[in-house]
C-alpha cells in the first residue's frame, strides 16, 4: 500500500474482535493521516476531498490546490498530499483498484472492502463490525478521550456516547454497483481496459512544498473531514448529498451537476470517468450565477471587448472574433489592478461622503428656512387679517354712526309732523262741534285752528339728497380690488412668471433684507462655482496715498488700524476724517472679481467713486454713507449693506471671505460667501429695470427705491475697491486667488 511516506507491505489484519493497537501519526497525535512512524495499520482515507480545481494540479504534479475553506494562507494539496495513495491508485492503471482495502471503498481499520459501511458524522466510512468491535474498547487507551468519548479512528473528532450506527444504504448500493461492473471485491489490480506492464515501484514522493503564507513551525492541518472553524458569522455552504440537517461544510462545487459536495461525496467525480471532466470550483452559495443564463452552460470565457464572462457556446456564436480569454487569466490581470480600483473607491467613497454631509447640511438648511418662512408667512397672514379685521370694524361702525345720525334727524321731524297733525285735527274737530248760537265759542275755536295751522307753515324737511355712509362699499370694493391685484402680482412674481422682476422684494423690509435681488437670483453667476468668477479675477493692491493716518498698511494686502497715527507724508487723495483706504487703478468696465478676508473687528468693504473728494466728514465721507460709494459692512454680528446712507440687513452668517463682482454692463454689485470653493450669494444690488412711481411701493422698500433712483449714476463714474475699518480692532487682508489663475493675471 503507497501512504504518504513511500511504500509499505500491508500489516498484518486484525480479526474484528480484536481492537487495534494505538497508533500515532507524523505529529505524535494519535490517528494522524499523514506519514507512518510508529507500528501498527496504516490509516488509510475513507472518501477524502481529492478533486480538481480551476486552475489546479493534481495532488501529486507538485502543484498545490485552492485553498480550503476556513483555512487561509494553507493550499488544498496540503490536505490531499496526506492522502496520496487514493490518487495514485486512479492515475496507475496497474494500481489498486477502487474496491481493494486501500482504496476508496476499503475500510481504514480492517484494509478490507467495506462491508454494511457507516458514514460517521464527520464524513469517514467504515465498516459497522469494525466500529462495533472497536468502541466497545474507548476509554481505555485505544480510540476513546477523556470521559469515554468515542472518537473517529482516521480524525479523532470525538461523538456522543449515544451515537448510533447505521449502514449507508447510498454507499452500499454504490459498492454493488460497482462489484456488477466487474470490480473483484478482494485486493489485487484493478482490471484494465488494455494489458499493461507490471508496475515498478513507484518512488517515494516528494515532500510537499510549505505553502509560502503558513509559518515553518505551523501544525499539519487535520484530516480532510475534521470540523474547522469558520469566519466567524458567517454560515459555510453546506453539501447537498449529506443528509437534511446533518448536512456537511462543502468543500467544493461542480458547475456540471449544479451542487456542492463534502469530502466524502466528492469521491465519484474522482474515480468516475464520466464525472471526472466536470469543473470543480470552490463553493458557491448560489450556483446559478456560474452559468450561462442562455444556453446553461458554465461560464469559462471572458470577453475583453463587451467585459462579460461567457460560456463555450457564447463564445462560439456571439462573440467570435472577440478577444477571449479564460476567467483564471484575466482575473489574475484584474487583481494586479485591484488596489487602484480599492483606492479609487475610497477616494470616491470620501468625496461621496463629504457630498452627503453638504447635502444633509443643505436639507438640514432646506427645512429650518422652509419653517422659519412659513412661521414668518404665518405671521404676515395674520397681521393682514387683523389689519383688515380692523378695516371692517371702522367701516361697520362709520356705517352705524351714519346710520344713527341721519335716523334720529328724520325720526324727529317725523314725531313732529305728527304731532301738528294731530293738533290740526282736533281744532278741526272743536270747531265743527260749536253751537250756531254759541258765537264765542266759534272765535275761540276758529283762533286755535289758526295758531294750529300757523305753527305748521313752511315746508317740512324733505329726504336727504345723499347717505355719507353709502361710500363705504365702494371704499371696500376698492380695498378689494387693489388687494387681489397686488396678491395675483405677487404671487405671478414668486411663481417667476414675467411682470417686473424686482416686486419680489416688496415683503417689506424684513422680508427685502431676506429675500434676493430678482436679477441675482436668476444671474447664472449666483450658482456658479468659484472657478466661474476667477476668469475675472482682479488683482488689487491698497494705494498708500490714500490710507488715513490710522490705517498701517502691511505691503499692498493687509491693513489693520492702530491707536497711534502714522506719519504718512501728505497727499491730497488721503482720506482725513475716516479711517478708508483704496485700491489702486481706476475701474471703468468690464466684470471685476477680488476677495477680502475678514480677520477682525468692523468691517465695510466695496466700491467708491474715483472723483469722492476724501475731505469729507465723517458722516457723509464713510463708505455707503454718501451716492458716490457702495459697501457690504459686517458690524461683528451680521452682515448689511449700505448706499446712499440707507441700510439693508442681512441674515446670512459671518464668512471670513467675502468676494466682490463689480460688473459695469449689468451696472450691478454682489457680494458673496466663501467657502470651500463654493459661492453664496449675499446680496446683488441692482436698480430696477421699471422705475417704481408708487408711494406706497417705496414706503414698503426704501432701500430698493433708493437703488432705482440713484444706483446707476454710480457707475458713470470710474470706481476704485474701497475698504471702511470702522473698529480700534479691526482688520482685513485682500483674499489669495487661485495660485493658476493669478500667475496669468495681468493688471488692468
């Protein structure tokens, strides 16, 4: 019998009854498949996972397999390379046969074919008297452990006490099967298909290489069907021929039959002929994703050109003349490229990852502004509703007042009416009851009719002409109109649909300090990244001639001011009175774009006129105090801008990098956010293109209305970058462009 460690004679059977003697393996530990050192039988493999993989040798070519499951860095032939002789008895024809006591079908404790053979759980055969003649001994130095386990002869995998053996039915009809076919049950050659020179013997193998990954002190692994332990939380791919729920780690899968196999049930595709071209793979959970949806077939191509994996038949029709290769090949390519590729995904995965922050801050943003808008709407609404609650309430109660008035005066000449009416009547009536004889009577009666009739001369007062209460539905219906004039204006305006692009910030001037200039919002610039505006980037260097004695420059970027003046020499363009100063060169068309870093203090930065005489008082020469200058002022708790020496809020936060966009053509001025390379409009400050004639219009927006009445005349004069330090503590710095971009710049 060939074993691991050459060629032995077959040791002396051993009647069932008798046990046998303990034997040790390589290691020292008992019942070892690898070499033969000590005395007694040799343990020989029951069905043991010696299969071929994709892309492997044979266990004896000197090629190692895939690694086995749960055991990583350790080769496959490390566990079949203990198990040589099966193999060498399927290449040999002169070998073995597959129904001798040292092949597949032989018992390792007997070196007999099985007889009723059992499949313990850990996957070893043997036969059932061999069992029943040999546990009956554990505990007592032969194949027991401690307690009186009984354990697997070839393993060592301890079983319960309570296990019970039964035949194998499936292998038993197998062994017929075999037997029918002309296999002799008793040792000797199997039968070949041609005569064939008796065997030399064989020489010994070669010592199996050290799988480079394991230690050089690194144990034998255990027997083929040893339990190993599993990644942990993760279930292995059971076999499908184990019995349900008894069911065994796979150790490999064929794509032919579509089922995975353990080492005991992978001995058929090793001796079989007819199984033996089925292809072996590593266990696959899910088979059907190895095969041609089409044509059902294992995948083995891949095609380069439309990057898919293909079967035979695909490769033959579809893809002929493709460039085809086998999946090992380009696999080993794609895995050379396999760090790029990991690396490229964590680049991504942090660039995706820093979106998504932005964008739960920008939804996060969405909401607040969304409930902060709605809060505000809310609150508008209501204080319309009151406002025109308390309308209707001055309008009812003039109509009552009216109404009172103009019934107790016709009510009074009604009362008196009917009174002289009635006094006229009963004269009337005296008169006609006097006696003909009665003549005092008569001239007494006939007086009173007279007085009576004196009294109610002239005529009475008639129905009034006009009711001044009768004006008030018509002051209503007024009301009425000019408020869904103005609700279906408005609401066209936040709908963008037309009309004059600038009645948006008619919100008041809460809502104006808010909202954004209509110009802005739809300017392209206003969502354009930062590189858009660095095509017009300018370069500004602070004019020393026109610092105010306050202000020490540090070269011609930084300014700070101080308590102490300095001693400038004199210079009719320096500001005297306020602590400004300028850039140099003159603007007059075209876009300009700079940034100004704030690094303390108040703050005021934008553009002034060329021609803006700096004698100027403190009050009217300060930057946006005066029609001859613009500003965006951060006054350390937010930001506003000035003109003409109105002011306008704004609610955006502080950014220590401000940029300003001077664009003549549009005659516009914005003033951006910063950061990380992204722009956040502030405020874009424009005259409207329809001038507002209505008082009530300009009583709602001032600031707007000031810009419609005098903002363009800014820009018929040549304007300069201006910088107001308002603060004992303040400081600015002209912001860094991109490096690419300023070192092409050239001074305008």
């Amino acid at each position: 019998m060939r074993g691991a460690g050459g060629v032995h004679s077959p040791p002396p059977r051993l009647p069932p009854s008798v046990p046998p003697s303990p034997w040790t393996g390589r290691h020292g530990r008992p019942g070892a498949p690898g070499g033969h050192t000590g005395p007694g039988p040799r343990a020989q493999p029951g069905l043991g996972p010696v299969s071929r993989a994709p892309g492997a040798g044979r266990a004896g070519d000197g090629r190692g397999l895939d690694p086995w499951p749960g055991s990583r860095g350790r080769g496959r032939s490390a566990r079949a390379g203990a198990l040589p002789g099966r193999e060498q008895s399927r290449r040999r024809p002169g070998g073995r046969g597959a129904m001798d006591g040292s092949g597949p079908f032989g018992c390792p404790i007997c070196l007999e074919p099985l007889r009723e053979p059992v499949t313990l759980p850990c996957g070893h055969n043997f036969c059932l008297a061999c069992l029943g003649a040999l546990w009956p001994h554990r505990g007592a130095g032969g194949t027991g452990g401690p307690g009186g386990a009984a354990r697997c002869p070839l393993c060592q995998e301890p079983f319960p006490d309570g296990l019970q053996l039964r035949k194998n039915h499936t292998l038993s009809e197998l062994l017929q099967l075999r037997q029918g076919s002309g296999s002799a049950p008793g040792p000797g050659p199997a039968p070949a298909p041609a005569p064939a020179p008796a065997p030399a013997p064989a020489p010994a193998p070669a010592p199996e290489p050290t799988p480079p990954s394991a230690p050089p002190s690194a144990p034998e692994p255990s027997a083929p069907c040893a339990p190993e332990p599993w990644p942990g939380g993760e279930e292995p791919v059971r076999c499908d021929a184990c019995p349900e729920g008894a069911a065994l780690p796979a150790a490999l899968s064929c794509l032919s039959c579509l089922a995975s196999f353990c080492p005991a049930h992978l001995g058929p595709h090793d001796r079989s002929p007819a199984l033996r071209g089925h292809r072996l793979v590593p266990p696959l959970r899910r088979l059907e994703e190895s095969l041609c949806p089409r044509h059902l077939r294992p995948l083995e191509r891949y095609c380069r050109a439309e990057r898919v994996c293909l079967c035979e038949a695909c490769a033959a029709q579809e893809h002929r003349g493709h460039e085809l290769v086998p999946l090992e090949q380009e696999r080993a390519l794609q895995e050379a490229d396999q760090s790029k590729v990991l690396s490229a995904v964590e680049d991504r995965m942090d660039e995706l990852g820093a979106g998504i922050a932005l964008s739960r801050r920008t939804v996060a943003l969405i909401k607040s502004a969304a409930l902060a808008e709605r809060e505000k709407v809310s609150r508008l609404f209501t204080e319309a509703a009151a406002i025109l609650q308390g309308f209707q309430t001055e309008v009812l109660g003039f109509i009552e007042e009216g109404e009172a008035t103009m019934l107790g005066r016709s009510q009074g000449d009604l009362r008196r009416q009917e009174e002289q009416r009635s006094r006229l009547s009963r004269a009337r009536h005296n008169l006609s009851q006097v006696p003909e004889a009665d003549s005092v009577s008569f001239l007494q009666e006939l007086l009173a009719l007279r007085l009576a009739l004196e009294e109610g001369c002239g005529p009475g007062p008639g129905p009034p002409r006009e009711l001044s209460f009768t004006k008030s539905s018509q002051a209503v219906r007024a009301v009425r109109d000019v408020l869904a004039a103005a609700c279906a204006s408005q609401w066209e305006q936040l709908r963008g649909l037309g009309g004059d692009e600038d009645e948006l910030q008619k919100l008041g001037t809460e809502a104006d300090a808010e909202s954004q200039d209509p110009d802005s919002t739809n300017n392209v610039e206003s969502e354009a990244p930062r590189d858009y505006f660095l095509k017009f980037a300018y370069i500004v260097d602070l004019d020393s001639d026109t610092a105010d004695k306050y202000l020490q420059l540090f070269g011609t970027k930084g300014v700070k001011r101080v308590l102490c003046p300095i001693n400038y020499p004199e210079s009719p363009t320096r500001f005297t009175h306020c602590e400004q100063v300028l850039g140099e060169g003159a603007l007059d068309r075209g876009t300009y774009y700079w940034e100004v870093e704030i690094i303390d203090g108040w703050v005021s930065v934008g553009v002034m006129a060329e021609d803006f005489s700096p004698q100027e008082p403190y009050d009217r020469g300060r930057l946006g105090r005066n029609a001859h200058s613009c500003c965006l002022q951060w006054n350390g708790r937010s930001f506003s801008v000035w003109f003409h020496g109105l002011e306008a809020p704004l609610p955006q936060p502080f950014s220590p990098t401000v940029g300003i966009c001077l664009e003549y053509a549009d005659r516009a001025l914005a003033f951006y956010a910063v950061r990380d390379g992204k722009m956040n409009l502030l405020r874009r400050l424009k005259a409207s293109r329809a001038r507002r004639s209505s008082t009530l219009a300009s009583s709602i927006d001032p600031f707007q209305s000031r810009l419609d009445g005098h903002f363009a005349g800014l820009f018929t004069r040549r304007l300069k970058p201006a910088f107001f330090l308002e603060s004992v503590d303040a400081h600015l710095q002209i912001g860094p462009l991109k490096k690419s971009c300023i070192s092409v710049l050239k001074r305008r």
